[in-house]
C-alpha cells in the first residue's frame, strides 16, 4: 500500500532576496519524511550572455541582482583580466578592494539589521505582525537607524568608487574606470569614526543575541559539513583574492592555496529535477559526503586570522565560544558583523593610500581564450568563467555564486529544523518559521543562484483586445 504524504509549503519564503519556497512532506503521524529548499525562478544569464562582447560581460551580468550586483562586476572583471591579459595596476586593485568593502559592509548591515534581527530579538514563534522591519523600527528605533546609517555609508563608498550605488560600471577588464575623488575620500575618513563605533556595537549585539539563541535552541539546523574560503599566501582572509582552501568537518586542511582555474577540478555541480539552482560538491568527496559551506562563518573558521586589529580580536572571540568547529547557523549572524567590522576597518586603512585618488588604472597584456574569478562575495565564495573567441564574443560562461555554494547546506539545516520542530507538532505559523529562519541565516541571494539544465517549460497565449485568448502554444520540458 503507497502511503499518503501531507505537503506543506512555505510560499514565498519572506526576507530572503529572491522568491523561493519550501515544501515539507509529512505522513499521517507528523514525521518528517523530506524538507526542501526550491528556486522558483529562473534567469538565464549563462546562456544569454553567450555571443556578446566580452567587455559588456562585467555590466550585463551584474543584473542578475539588485542586493549584490558590485560582487559580480568585479568577479567577472576578475576573469576578464585574465582574459585581456592584464595584471591590474596597484591603484585599480585598492580601488577594486575599497569598492568590494564598501559592497560587504552594506550587505551586512542590510541583512542583519533588517532581515535577520526580527527573528532574533523578538523570537522566532513572536507575533508575526510584529516581527518585521516595521516591528523593529517602532521597538528598537535606534538600532534600525544605525542598521540604515551603516549602509548608507557602504553605498555612498560604492557611489564614489563604483559610479552608482546599484548597477554600477566601476571594475572593467583590466582594471577600474576611475580615481576617488579626494572630497569623498575626505568626507567618508570624517565619518569612519562613527561607522566603526557602530561595527562594535553590532559585533557585540550579534554575539549577545546568537550566544541566547544558540542556547535557547540547541542544535538548530547543525549539521556538520566542510568549508570553503579563499585565504591569501599569508593565511589570512582575503575577501578580493587568494588562494581556495577548504577544511573538513573537523577543521583538517583538505587542500589549501590553489588558484582560480583549479576551481572546475576541485568542485562538480549536481543537476536536481525539483530546483533550478545546482548542487556544488567537492569532487575528491563525492556528492553524498562533498557538500560544504561558504560565507562568513566559513570563513572566519577557514583563515588563520584577519589582518585587522579589532575584528581579529572580535574573530578569536568567536572561535572562543565553542570547541572545534562552529557549524551552527545562527552563528552566521555574529560572524557576518566581525566581517562587517573588518570591512570597515578595510576602508579606514584604503582611504589613507594616496594610490586611490592618482596612478594607472588599467593595464593590457597577451590576450587568452579564457579566464576564471573568484571573489568572497557577502555570502561566499564566488565563481565567474568565461571563454572568449577570436571574434571577442563570449564563447561559454559558468556561474557559481555562494547561494549554490550553500545550496546542499540550507538544504540539510532545514530538514533537520524541520524534524526537531515541526515532526510530532501541530503546524502553526511560529514553527514554520522555524524553517525560514534557517535558511535566512544563509543569507540567500536566491536571484544569483537560478541555474538551469535543458529546455525549459514555455507557454506564450495571444489575446485579443477583449482579453480572450485567440491562440496558445506550449513547449513542453521534456
């Protein structure tokens, strides 16, 4: 006899970006037979930017989002250096670096201010009418302005290095297309004081509210997994650039400081039927075992240390809190606000660099056929290759952005949040939560991670005047 299956969807997942859901199947008893995380929508940009110039490539593919748009123009300027040639000049590369701590910061602040904090100062099974942004802003007003404050000045550094806060057109192939104005410069290093005080006050809160949590919740969504980040030859983080290391479960260096184009050696991507977004795995592994994470808590536990003073300090705290390696979720929040001091503690040291605001910007070399990118973007380690041909038109691209990175781990941390809360239970909207909040801990950016295989299903109707259909036509997906 085929037992019968109760589905349950959460449909849209709400403070992510992006439109995803979750689907829970539960038998007549209230187990938890399977919990999964799909993206709904689908992009296309690694099809569609195939035939186009590979010089438009760092402007078209950063429309694949609106949150995080800076990490793509510089990882796919990044492979098209290699590409042109070019080694960029020392000034293009601070300023490239100055761009890229402004777009963390500012990711940061947005998600941990307004996205996650609800969850966490109010409680996760709290009143929904009032665990939002507007609950935040009328109960903590101070802490939602400081949140707004402290974007404000990431993009305000994005605006003056990378041309516009959104959609900017700052890093091309070889390099950036302008200086820092030295009034911005001067006017963001009068701010800075005030922007790291408030770093240290968010480093402190995170840590207070995931310590309380972490407690209250034992076990949420933890399930041990490796880690991937970039480091720089010294071993310290490097958010720009470095070498891959990745560690295993128990922190054991599974291989350390290989270059960009080893990336297509070392990571496979799985293909499933019930998502557009791919499944990454380390291949030595193989897809059961090979799943890992990426992002801030990947890297703080990656590095041997950050090359700034407070955060450093900030960062051996949180190791501090538990024994071995911290796999728990929650504990994102508090390593994305070290990371976000660091940033800002980044800035402060660039701007001081009179290489920003004179010297070369671009630079060319022997042209090559293809080239690979690797940033840590807000959510971690992302991935851009691209072939070129004769002609300059782009031949093949690949895309894996950090969502996908995590995409087997959100998966794992939901159904086990799923199995200690909702098996058993009668389903309210406080337990499903339960299951939002641990993908939100991620920080998905579910835009980036649309990747598809084969044909996808078409339906295209012509109406009339009247809005009668006169005629349909379906491409099936087969």
């Amino acid at each position: 006899m085929t037992e019968t299956l109760r589905r349950i969807a959460i449909d849209p997942l709400s403070r992510v970006e992006g439109h995803g859901k979750v689907t829970l199947l539960l038998d007549d008893a209230g187990h938890v037979h399977e919990a999964r995380l799909h993206i709904v929508e689908f992009r296309g940009f690694e099809a569609f930017i195939v035939g186009r110039p590979y010089w438009e490539v760092p402007v078209v593919v950063q429309r694949l989002c609106g949150i995080c748009p800076v990490s793509h123009n510089l990882c796919a300027a990044k492979a098209l250096d290699a590409v042109v040639g070019a080694v960029p000049p020392p000034s293009a590369v601070k300023l490239r670096r100055l761009m890229h701590a402004g777009q963390l910061l500012q990711s940061h602040a947005l998600h941990f201010f307004h996205l996650a904090s609800p969850d966490l100062l109010f409680g996760f099974d709290s009143d929904v009418s009032k665990r939002n942004l507007i609950g935040l802003v009328e109960k903590h007003p101070e802490l939602a302005k400081k949140g707004v404050l402290l974007r404000k000045f990431g993009q305000q550094v994005l605006e003056a290095v990378y041309g516009k806060r959104i959609h900017g057109t700052g890093a091309i192939p070889g390099g950036v297309n302008r200086h820092l104005a030295i009034d911005a410069r001067d006017a963001f290093l009068k701010q800075l004081p005030d922007i790291k005080a408030w770093s240290l006050d968010a480093v402190a809160l995170a840590r207070e509210l995931t310590l309380k949590n972490v407690e209250r919740h034992k076990g949420f969504g933890t399930v041990p997994s490796a880690l991937l980040s970039l480091v720089a030859a010294d071993g310290s983080l490097d958010l720009y650039d470095g070498g891959l290391r990745a560690k295993d479960a128990d922190g054991r260096v599974l291989f350390d400081g290989l270059d960009a184009s080893s990336y297509r050696h070392l990571i496979k991507e799985e293909v499933r039927p019930w998502s557009y977004m791919k499944f990454p795995y380390l291949a030595a592994m193989g897809p059961e075992s090979g799943w890992y994470k990426v992002g801030p808590l990947a890297r703080l536990q990656v590095c041997d240390r950050l090359s700034t003073p407070l955060a450093e300090a900030a960062r051996r705290d949180f190791l501090a809190s538990t024994t071995g390696i911290n796999h728990a979720p929650l504990a994102f929040h508090w390593a994305r606000m070290v990371e976000l001091l660091h940033c800002a503690e980044d800035i402060e040291h660039l701007l001081h660099d009179e290489a920003l605001v004179m010297g070369e910007l671009v630079s060319t070399g022997e042209r090559q056929r293809e080239g690979v990118g690797i940033i840590e973007a807000p959510r971690g380690t992302l991935i851009h290759h691209y072939e070129v041909g004769e002609d300059d038109l782009i031949t093949r691209c690949n895309l894996i952005v950090s969502t996908t990175n995590n995409n087997q781990a959100m998966n794992e941390a939901i159904r086990s949040v799923a199995r200690q809360y909702i098996e058993g239970h009668r389903i309210t909207e406080g337990l499903l939560n339960h299951v939002e909040v641990a993908v939100r801990a991620f920080d998905p950016c579910l835009s980036c991670a649309t990747h598809a295989m084969g044909k996808m299903p078409l339906e295209v109707s012509l109406v009339d005047a009247r809005g009668e259909v006169v005629s349909s036509l379906r491409r099936g997906d087969a």
